[in-house]
C-alpha cells in the first residue's frame, strides 16, 4: 500500500520492523502497566479526545482499513476542518500506544483525565524523522511480538526525541525550562499483571548519606540502579558533546534531567558523577 504522493507505509511490510541502534539507549522508568497497541486513523480536532478521535483497522485487513478511513473523515467532515490548501481535511494512518489509566502500576494515576496514549503516522517522511520508523517499531520487533492490533502488559519507556524537539517544563525545583521532547515506545512485555507488578520499583525522593546507606535509590536494586544510571550519564554526555562549550549549561542540563527522569537533582548529580553541595 501507498500513498498518493509515492511514500511506503512501513507497516505493510508485515513485521514490524528490525531492531536497531536508536534503541540501545531508552531512557526513564518510565510506565508499567496495561496497554493497547494498534493501528488505526488519528483525527486531530481540538476539544475532541483520542478515544473518539481514533478509529482502528485489522492490520492488513483492507475492508477495516477502508472503514476505519472513512469513519476517521467523516469526522472530520462533520467539524468542516480544511487542509492548508482549503480541501477537506483527510485523515492519516497511525500507530498507537493506549496506556490504561485504570491499570497504571507504577504510579499513581488517580489524576489523569484519561488514558495516556501516544500517536505515530506510519507514512515516511524523507524530510524529517519518522518516529514509528526509527523508535517505535523497532522496538516492538525487538520484543518478537506478533503483528496486530492487541492489549499487553508491558513497560513504556520513553527517549530524548532525534528531531531535537523541546518543549516548555518545569524542572524538579518548579522552575520553567526548556525540556527535550520524549518518545514513548514499548520496552518490555511481561505474561500477566502479576509479572507485572514484581517489576514495579518504588522510587526515592533523595539519595541516601552516611556510612553504611545505600547508594542508589530506594525501590531499586543495585544493578537497575546502575543501568538507569548509566542512561542518565550518556544523555548528560550527549547534550555536552552537542553543545558549544561556551553554551554549555551544566545546571540546566540536570535541571532537565531531573525532570525528564523524575528524579531530584541530587540523584541527577551522582549518576552523571558531579559533586552535591
């Protein structure tokens, strides 16, 4: 299948994709918890939600995909949405990742509005990086699942955007900074809820000192503090060798991370090996 102006859709290759680099270095804890992973047509209308705004499709089924597309333009349709060139407003195949809010185990989800999902097309775009492409098929290959639309425990981890997109936050300290934007793919799969949860840590809020406390954070093992750890030092690295050193901001980068890890400062400053005063 293809689209009008030539470009492939990734996924009617049949597989999700081949694993590759950009997924040695996933970063965050993350979300443990149950999802559903599909395809389907995004309609983007402000005030309208993606559970009314996303219409899945059986993959390689075309009898739901022509379904799904024409339910996905009729809505848009009904809101009159024009493109920029003032034709009607046609929606795009997708990949999503629908996180249950009522089935969230590794925090506390109480105050969402509703489920968290993640929405990728699957068209590629030589003008730009394809984030289903690079990230988040991959990552699914990877994992050997089967091919289709499905519910999964599993854990979503998110990395540092390839486009270099940011976005306005807040760091640890509530103070506004400029943030990378994150991709969220699937990193993990587990059998059940039970498997689930014996993966769920709990995380501290500070690190431990004195002689004899730990060294990593409550919740955490040893070693999965040491692999979480060594993701936060290669993200500190890599913003420092992107970076003139004369633009280098050593405090705004942990500011960042902090925020981007859900981690105070200090345990920002032991992973990256910077002293804290």
């Amino acid at each position: 299948m293809s689209n009008e102006d030539g470009s492939v859709l990734v996924a009617d290759q049949g597989t999700w994709g081949s694993a590759g680099d950009e997924l040695n270095s996933g970063q965050g804890f993350g979300y443990i918890g149950k999802c559903w992973i599909g395809f389907g047509y995004k309609v983007y209308i402000k005030g309208i939600g993606n559970q009314d705004s996303f219409f899945p499709f059986e993959f390689k089924n075309k009898d739901s995909a022509a379904k799904a597309q024409l339910e996905a333009n009729a809505l848009y349709a009904k809101h009159d949405m024009k493109n920029r060139d003032g034709e009607p407003q046609v929606a795009y195949p997708c990949f999503a990742i629908r996180l249950y809010k009522a089935n969230v185990l590794s925090k506390d989800a109480s105050a969402w509005l509703e489920d968290k999902w993640w929405v990728y097309p699957l068209w590629t775009v030589s003008t730009k990086v394809n984030l289903w492409k690079v990230i988040v098929q991959p990552s699914l290959d990877k994992l050997k699942l089967k091919v289709g639309n499905q519910e999964v425990w599993g854990q979503v981890r998110y990395k540092v955007d390839p486009s270099g997109k940011t976005y306005e936050g807040k760091d640890a300290e509530g103070n506004l900074v400029q943030l990378p934007s994150m991709v969220n793919y699937i990193s993990e799969v587990y059998a059940n809820e039970t498997e689930a949860k014996a993966h769920v840590v709990v995380k501290a809020d500070a690190p431990a000192s004195g002689s004899g406390k730990p060294t990593f954070p409550k919740g955490y093992t040893e070693a999965a503090w040491n692999e979480l750890a060594s993701d936060i030092k290669q993200a500190y690295d890599e913003s420092k060798s992107n970076t003139k050193p004369e633009d280098f901001n050593q405090q705004e980068v942990v500011e960042s991370l902090s925020a981007v890890y859900g981690l105070v400062v200090t345990w920002i400053k032991s992973a990256v090996g910077l002293k804290n005063q």
